[in-house]
C-alpha cells in the first residue's frame, strides 16, 4: 500500500471512528479542498454524511450545475441550497472591502451553515481545512479559520460537537494526489484557486445581481480564453470606475473590466504572465462586447505590491 493510500484508510477510520452511529455535514463549494473531504467522508459514513453546496449567487457562470452533477457522477447527493438572497441582501449597500469580505463569512458560517447545522441535528462537521490554513492562520497572514466561533456556538454550551479536518497535515499538493486517488476528475483535482467570497473579491464597489452579472460573463470569457495558458490564475474584475468610450457612434460611459493572469508558487507572489498580444486583444474584443462594458485592461502588477485579488 502506498503512503498515499495509507493516508486515505487512516483518515477513512478517523472519520468513520469519530462519528460512530451519528450524523456529519458537510459544505461542498467545490473547490480541490471540500471535494476531497467529501469523497473521504461519503467513503467513510456514506449517507450518514449530509453534504451540501450553498448557492450564494456569488458563483461563476454554471458552477452550481456542474458541481453537483460532478458528484451524482461518483455517486455522491449534494444538496444545493439556494441562499442567494440572503447573500444579496448582506452585502447591499456595502463597499468597503473588508466589510464585503465580513459580510459573506457571517452570512456563510452563522446564518446559512448554522441553520442547516441545527435543522439536521448532525453533531460533526467535516471541513477541507490544511496545512497551510492552519500555518498562515498562526502567522496572521489569513483570518482565524475557527468554525465553531464562526457558527456562533460555543463549545461548552453545545458539549459535544466537533469539527473534524482529516487534511490537516496536508499541502494543496497532496490534496490534489488524494483526489486523484479517491476518483475526482482532473476538472476537480487540478483546479485553479477560487476564493471562498467569490465573484465578490472581484467586484471593486458595491455587489449587486447586475455587477455579478457583468464580472460574471467576463470571467467565463477570461477561463475559456485562457484555459490553454498552464499558469496560477487568471480572473476578471469589475472595477469601480467608468470611462467614457463610444458606441455605435454614441458617447458612452462604460464598465471598466481588468483581466488578470498570475505565474505563483504559493500565492505568497505572484507575477503578470505575458499572455500573447493576440490573445489579449481578442479577450478585449470579447470583453468589450459585454453590455455596458467599453473598456478592458490588463494588469501587469506583481504581488506584492498588489494581491493577486481586487477586494
Ligand atoms: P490574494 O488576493 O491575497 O490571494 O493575493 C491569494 C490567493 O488566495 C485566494 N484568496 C482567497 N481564498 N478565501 C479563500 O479561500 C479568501 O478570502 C481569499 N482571498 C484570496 C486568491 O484567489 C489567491 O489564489
């Protein structure tokens, strides 16, 4: 048996031991990290493990569909709950950054997942937690990743409950080698990053349903257009700004788009790929022909000074 496989029968037991007869849930957002712990899981319990994906309208163009169809592949029910207007609604009005990225965590752990938590009774979550959460958690470089103060419950109160993180002692890198093992298909296993706030972290400015349609159709241009480029990342954002341009021989004062494409080891830095002049200019072409968008830019900024995200 090989280590890896090794790894996936330990933590199989970990999990299977630590719930017993009980019930365990699970978010699936359909990122590397949450699938592989609902492969690991459903293996483990099987229906016992409750696992849902949280519509938070925040999702890229047909992300839902394929992640729940992804898993009824492998034999897996996800559960697909849609909390858009919740969402929504927590960050109308907002535009500053922090406050946004607040705004979708509370939403996300204290109302949403904590509801779902306390209507199925389940006693253990099974969160995607690694390594190098629980590493840049220590460091101060991310916020806490405390579940359980984040679902507003307090241990000693709700005795008892435990959050379970079978990848805890692993990097992305060995994620991606026990999905691959456990099943997932490439699209899964080999994913580029996706942040947990989403289509929000890339709308400078308010988030509303027409903003995340603009960033939206611009991001499913930018991942087809540059699907070929093996890289780090490569995203849309909505900026805050207009410009003025001309349409149709009118005067128009447009959405400003910036395409961003990223070579990184670790997202520690990161630096502009030189995408190919061509390619560039039929992604403007695309981009500009989005109502309401006159303007398309590429961002040629390394990290640091910027982040590879806007928000
Ligand atoms: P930044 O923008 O900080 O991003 O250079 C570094 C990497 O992390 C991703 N990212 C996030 N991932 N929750 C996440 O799960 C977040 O709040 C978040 N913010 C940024 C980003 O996509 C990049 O890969």
């Amino acid at each position: 048996m090989s280590d890896w496989e090794g790894f996936i029968e330990q933590q199989t037991a970990f999990i299977r031991d630590a719930v017993g007869e009980g019930l365990a849930i699970n978010a699936l957002s359909g990122g590397v990290d949450s699938s592989v712990v609902t492969v690991l899981g459903h293996r483990a319990i099987g229906d016992r493990l409750k696992t849902v994906f949280i519509d938070n309208a925040l999702m890229r163009e047909g992300e839902p569909e394929f992640v729940v169809e992804a898993f009824a592949a492998l034999g897996i029910p996800v559960e697909r709950i849609d909390a858009r207007s919740e969402f929504l609604g927590a960050l109308a009005g907002l535009t500053d950054p922090e406050e946004k990225r607040q705004a979708v965590t509370s939403t996300f752990y204290r109302d949403v997942f904590g509801r779902l938590v306390r209507q199925t009774g389940a006693r253990f979550l099974l969160h995607g937690t690694i390594l190098t959460d629980i590493e840049e958690t220590v460091a101060g470089i991310k916020r806490q990743h405390n579940i359980l103060a984040q679902l507003g419950i307090d241990p000693e109160q709700q005795y008892g409950y435990r959050v379970l993180e079978p990848l805890d002692t692993l990097r992305k890198d060995g994620v991606r080698e026990v999905g691959r093992r456990l099943g997932l298909p490439r699209q899964i296993t080999d994913r580029m990053p996706f942040p947990g706030p989403a289509l929000a972290t890339r709308i400078v400015g308010e988030v509303t349903p027409e903003r995340l349609a603009t960033v939206r159709a611009a991001t499913a241009i930018v991942e087809e257009e540059l699907a070929e480029i093996e890289t780090f990342q490569y995203l849309a954002v909505l900026l805050q700004d207009k410009a003025t341009g001309i349409r149709d021989g009118r005067r128009e004062y447009g959405e400003i788009i910036v395409v961003r494409c990223v070579d990184s080891v670790d997202a520690r830095e990161a630096t502009a790929v030189e995408v190919p002049w061509p390619k560039l200019h039929r992604i403007c072409q695309r981009i500009t022909s989005l109502d309401g968008v006159n303007r398309c830019l590429y961002d040629l900024t390394p990290k640091p000074p910027a982040t590879i995200e806007y928000v």
